[in-house]
C-alpha cells in the first residue's frame, strides 16, 4: 500500500505554470515593425492594412519590453505582450490629450521604428526559427490521420457558421432575437466546436495546445461576433456615446473635464483615439463592433493563463477557461472604459499569481494547516520566476496597471483594490505595501474629482447591499414573456456557475492546496462587497458577477479534475455542466437582441445631425434608443440641456398626445439657434416595446407636425427623418 506522501505526490498541483519554448524570428518582428511606421506615414488607410498596423503594435512595443523574461508560460507571454503595447498607447495618448500636443502619427512611428530597431539589435542572441509551428507539424504526424480529424471538423464548422449567418435574416427581429433569426447550421456549426472543446476536456487522452486553443478561439469568435457581424454598425445603443468621445479628443486634440464626467476619466478613450488615428480610422464607428469579440479573446485568454499558473493539470485550465467563455452573459464586453479596465485587473492579477507568490501572515498559515490533517500540504511556489530584477518588474507593472485603470474608469480600480489589498497585506502577495499604494493611487485621482462627483451622479447610492444588488435599470412597460424567460436564463445560470465554485472551492481546499483555494475564492468574494456603497446605476450586479466570474471558473473546473484521476463521475459532471452553461448562454445572450440593436438608418441620421448641429441648436428625439450622442460635436448636445426625448410626454399623455402638445413641450425649453426632430423605425419600435404609446402614436404625431407647416422634413434615408423648426422664435 502506497503512503500517504506517495499518494499526495501524484494527486496535488503545484502552484508553478508550464514553461516552454517560444521561439520567433525577431527580424521578422524588426521588418513588420518598419513596414507599418512607413504605412503610417503613408497614410494608406484600407482595412487590411489598418489590420496590418494593429496586429503590429499588439506585438512590436510590447515585445521589446517582454523579451528579456528568461522563462514564462507561453500563454501569458501573449498576454503580457499585447497589454504592454495597449497599456503603451494608453500612456502616449493620454500625454498627448492631456499636452494638447496632439501627433498620433508621428509619435506611433518613432515608436514603431525604436522598437523594431532595438529588436533587430538583439535578435542575433535569439534562436531563430518557428519552433512553435515545427511541433504542431510533428505532433500532427505522429498522430496520423486521426490528428487531423479535429481540424476538420473545426475547419467544415467554420464554414457552416459562416454560411449560416449569411443566411441569417438581420432585418428587424421579434421577441425572441436572434435565437428566431437563425438558422439551424448555426447552431449545428456552434455544436460541433463545443462539443470539440468538451471532448478535449474529458477523454482521456488530453487533446494538444493547438488544437483546444484554436477550438476555443473559434468557440468565442463564434459567440461573441455572430450578433456584431450581422450589421454594419455597433449594435449596442450605449456605445455611440463613447464613440463620440473618442471621436471628440480625435478632433479636438485634448481634453476638456467641464464637459462630462469621460473627460475627467478619459484614459481608455484617449487611447482609443490614439489608436483609431495612427491605424488609419479617424471615426471610432468603423472599428468599435470589434471590441465585443476582442476583449472576449483577451479575457478568456487571461482566464487561462492565470489557471496555467496555479494548476498544471490541462483539464483544469482548459474547463477555467471554458467555463468563463460559456457563462459571461452579462454582456459589458462591448467599447467601453469598463471592459478596459476589466481586461487590465485580470492582467494585474495575472502578474501577481505568476511573479509575487509569497508566505501569509501566521493566522492564515494556522488555517492552512487543518486539511493537512487528511492529506499534505500542496508546497506553495512562486508563479515564475523569483529573481529580485524580476519581482521588481513585476511590481511596477501592477502599479502602472492601477494608474492606468484609475484614469480610465470610476469603479474598476476600486474593485480592484478590493481583491488586490487584503491579499498583499496577508502576505499571499509580496512585498505587501502594494496593496495599500493600490488604494492609494485610487484615492489621488479621485480627491481632485470628487466634487464633480458628489455633485453630478453621487458618491454612494446608499449603504444597502440588498437594495443595490436588487436595483433595476430603468425599465417601463409591461415586459414580453421573452424578457421574462431571458431573466429566468441569467439567474439560472449564475446560479449554477456560483454553487458548482463554491463546492470546488471547498473541494481544493480539502485536498490540501488551501493556500491557493483561499486566495481564488477570495478574489472570487471580493466583488461583492462593491454593493455596499454602489448600485452603480442599476449595473452594479452585474459588475459584481463578472469580476467574481474568472475565480468561480477555476472553481468549477476544480470541482472536477482536482482529483488525481480521471473518473467517470467526473467525466459526466463536467460534461453535463458544460452543455447546460452552453445551452443558458446561448438561450439568454441571443435573446435580448431585438431591445439592443441600434438600425443602421439611426446611425446615418446621428452622424449627419452631428456634422451640422451647433452650440446653440436644440435636438429633440422620439426615444432615448436612437444615437444622439455619436460624433466629436456631441458637447452641443449637452450644454443646457440641448439634448431632448418625447419620452416623458409621452408617459403623461399616453395615446392622447397631440402635436400642439408636442410643440408646446419643445418651444418651451428656450433656446437661440435651430431646433430639429428625430423621427425614425427603430424609435417608433422601441416606444411599442416599451409600452410608452401605440403604433399608430408616432406616425400621426408626425404627420400632423409635417402638415402644419411649422416643420420641414430636411434628411430622410428611409427609416429616419429629421425635420427642422421653420420658425424658432417663441
């Protein structure tokens, strides 16, 4: 009979990522690097290479910074990289938008040439050649035919996803969204890649790093760009407002804190703008539909870097990653500071779980040692590498991490710190004054601000947790069964993703790894205590769930593979559970399509308003759906109110509302320069929707402004008119 340090041996996981190679030719990264500087210069501004430049500066600056790390887990090498150049872009944008010193161009090309330069430099100390390629070539041989047989399937998935969405019907949908809208290739194409990624998961003979990493790529891709694809617009009505105010510091070339509180946190549009213009888009329309299925790669990719270092068991890292894919429903992965600031913490911690590792305090330790009653203790070891100059490193990026967050965002930093701090100062992270500097920096930059908080949105909701968790966005109307049946979806499968991880925490606990069960379902706590303070306007849930969402991901996979074998109840369990997470994602993330898509007819209009509409003009729309805020005039709108919906008369009045009220309302808030008025398809639907009026409201409330005579019809593309006052005296 084995002993119990035998049986202990083969069953822990030790804190330690898997290192490898990652070889590269450093001269092709020089050539790229030079060949988008000259590009930029240029000003050649197609998409492939507007593609070309953005690939590159993903790679180039981030890779002079990264190269010298003697060993890191492949995985998070490519995240580290890419953050490193997007965090660089940051910093220089916000420089120059803060400076007024407004040079994008320029300053991406001497960026680009000094970091192709340096690499060149030192690429004759690196081993050359696609060693990464020669394995995959190897393993595929190896394997013979049957190596092939999961790339065909996932290449004949692709092509039916494909052609799938074109012949998906992507005019104006019903109740039920997109889930009615497409066909059954879809879902067939979606199957087949799934059903690929649990089997690489659970049989017994673990499928390679190619072929599961380009299977869940493709399972992302396919999630979360389907519904951006089948339009030529951002589909998401909040978006327009920040791509206006990237489109703003685009033009103005600087800042301006008086206008709205984005100007104050301006970090993620400053180097959305810096970006935008070097790459060759100078209108963040033309790119932002690409931030959904961006930063779902990014995070899912973080996700399994950070599981790569705490287990070296694939089917742990793998389901993490899986998990966290197949259950964020919440849907903030669009353009926007949050999913920014959102990717930046998942890397910070990330750094601090590879390089910081570190013994806690003796109460921790004392908690530690009760399961080693019934098996021993997991050794805990540091991440990484454990030099001095390392963790030195190390450090500055968490911090600049935080710096950059704080700029970007009013809430993340501080959810930030509410996961970071007590695990520097419980010493699971080191050296422990970090935790407090994070919070410290938070502060700084808020001091400054804080009067322009407190006065426009609030410091706090209230202290009741209850009551900000159960905050409702604002809503009116009665709600269509498919609403209900969507809502009923997300609380299922938060609910089944929140008590599968709290059993794997438990699980891991047990086993002997305490250590890191603590600090993961730590992290995975932590957000929760943002309600005590913050409803956050109605999202604050949903904030809560998707910060906590990377942890309780590690937690379901550990409920499964902690063990040391592969059994049968496992293989079931993790089967069953992922399916059921894929068919509620599927269910409640397509669903609520018909409520959010914005017609490209609204955004033609909005974008026309905006190239005319001046200081003193007064907009009024039909609804709050439609893009009012969309270009770099948008301050116009909001100075004294100039921005305007028929909303609130249109609750008051309901269905008797007539077009003299209509005048009277607008008339009388006062202005001095012209007035115009938005109708359009996508209103009239959403005030049905909504239960504000019914069909018949609009469409006669328009024809009786049309007719008088006091109004005339100046822009129709088909869907949206926008008509002009003829008199704007009072």
């Amino acid at each position: 009979m084995s002993t119990l340090a035998e049986k202990s041996s083969v069953s822990r996981e030790p804190a330690q990522p898997i290192y490898g190679p990652f070889r590269v030719d450093e001269r092709v990264l020089s050539v790229c690097g030079v060949m988008a500087a000259a590009c930029i210069v240029a000003d050649i501004g197609t998409p492939a290479i507007a593609a070309f430049n953005f690939t590159v500066w993903l790679i180039v600056p981030g890779w002079v910074l990264l190269r010298w790390l003697p060993v890191a887990d492949p995985v998070a090498r490519v995240v580290w990289t890419v953050l490193t150049s997007v965090v660089l872009a940051t910093l220089l944008g916000l420089i120059m938008a803060w400076t007024g010193w407004w040079h994008p161009r320029p300053v991406a090309m001497v960026t680009l040439v000094a970091a192709a330069a340096l690499i060149f430099r030192a690429s004759r100390d690196v081993r050359r050649g696609s060693g990464a390629a020669r394995s995959w070539i190897e393993s595929v041989r190896q394997r013979g035919f049957i190596g092939l047989v999961p790339w065909l399937i996932l290449f004949s998935a692709v092509l039916m996803w494909g052609a799938a969405l074109r012949a998906t019907y992507a005019g104006p949908l019903g109740d039920w969204g997109l889930l009615a809208a497409y066909p059954l290739a879809w879902f067939v194409a979606v199957g087949l890649v799934l059903a690929q990624c649990i089997w690489g998961v659970v049989s017994r003979r673990a499928s390679s790093m190619w072929i599961m990493g380009a299977s869940l790529t493709v399972l992302v891709v396919m999630l979360y760009a389907s519904a951006s694809l089948l339009t030529s617009v951002p589909r998401l009505p909040w978006v327009y407002k920040h791509i206006a105010v990237t489109d703003f510091i685009a033009a103005a070339g600087r800042i301006d804190p008086s206008i709205d509180i984005y100007n104050r946190w301006p970090g993620f549009f400053a180097g959305s703008a810096f970006m935008g213009e070097f790459v060759g888009y100078h209108d963040a329309a033309e790119y932002a539909s690409w931030a959904e299925v961006g930063f779902a790669l990014i995070d899912v990719l973080i996700v399994l870097a950070i599981a790569r270092a705490i287990s070296r068991n694939p089917r742990v890292y793998w389901m993490a990653a899986l998990v966290f894919a197949l259950t964020n429903w919440v849907g903030q992965n669009y353009f926007a500071p949050q999913a920014f600031a959102f990717t930046l913490y998942l890397t910070m911690c990330l750094t601090a779980l590879t390089f910081l590792r570190g013994t806690p305090v003796k109460h921790v330790k004392s908690i530690e040692r009760w399961p080693a009653s019934r098996t021993l203790l997991a050794e805990d070891v540091s991440g990484g590498p454990s030099g001095r100059a390392v963790r030195i490193v190390a450090t500055i990026a968490i911090i600049v991490l935080q710096a950059v967050i704080v700029v970007s965002h009013q809430l993340s930093p501080y959810m930030a710190v509410l996961g970071l701090l007590p695990l520097f100062v419980g010493g699971f992270f080191r050296p422990r004054w970090v935790g407090p500097l994070l919070l410290g920096i938070a502060i700084a930059y808020l001091l400054p601000n804080l009067a322009y908080v407190e006065s426009t949105h609030g410091l706090f909701t209230n202290l009741d947790p209850v009551g900000n968790a159960s905050a409702q966005l604002s809503s009116s109307g009665p709600v269509p069964e498919a609403v209900q049946w969507q809502e009923f979806g997300v609380r299922v499968l938060s609910g089944l993703t929140l008590v599968l991880a709290c059993m794997g925490f438990v699980r891991q606990f047990l086993k002997g790894d305490a250590r890191t069960a603590l600090l993961i379902a730590w992290l995975g706590l932590a957000p929760a205590f943002t309600l005590v303070g913050q409803s956050y306007g109605g999202e604050g849930r949903l904030r809560v769930y998707l910060f906590a969402l990377p942890w309780l991901a590690i937690g379901v996979a550990w409920l499964f593979w902690s063990g040391p074998l592969r059994t049968r109840k496992a293989v079931l369990g993790a089967s069953a559970s992922l399916l059921a997470m894929a068919l509620l994602f599927t269910a409640t993330y397509f669903q609520a399509e018909s409520r959010y898509r914005v017609p490209e007819g609204d955004v033609i209009a909005a974008q026309w308003l905006d190239s005319r509409v001046q200081n003193a003009d007064l907009v009024v729309l039909t609804a709050g759906a439609f893009p009012g805020l969309i270009g770099p005039n948008y301050p116009y709108y909001l100075r004294a109110g100039k921005l305007n919906t028929l909303e609130g008369l249109l609750g008051y009045f309901q269905d008797t509302v007539t077009a003299g009220d209509v005048e009277y309302s607008i008339r009388s808030v006062g202005n001095t320069g012209e007035i115009y008025v938005v109708f359009s398809d996508g209103q009239e639907q959403y005030v049905v929707q909504s239960g504000l009026a019914e069909a018949t409201v609009l469409p006669r409330i328009e024809s009786q402004l049309a007719t008088t005579g006091i109004m005339e019809k100046v822009f129709d593309n088909g869907s949206s008119r926008i008509y002009q006052f003829v008199n704007t005296g009072m």
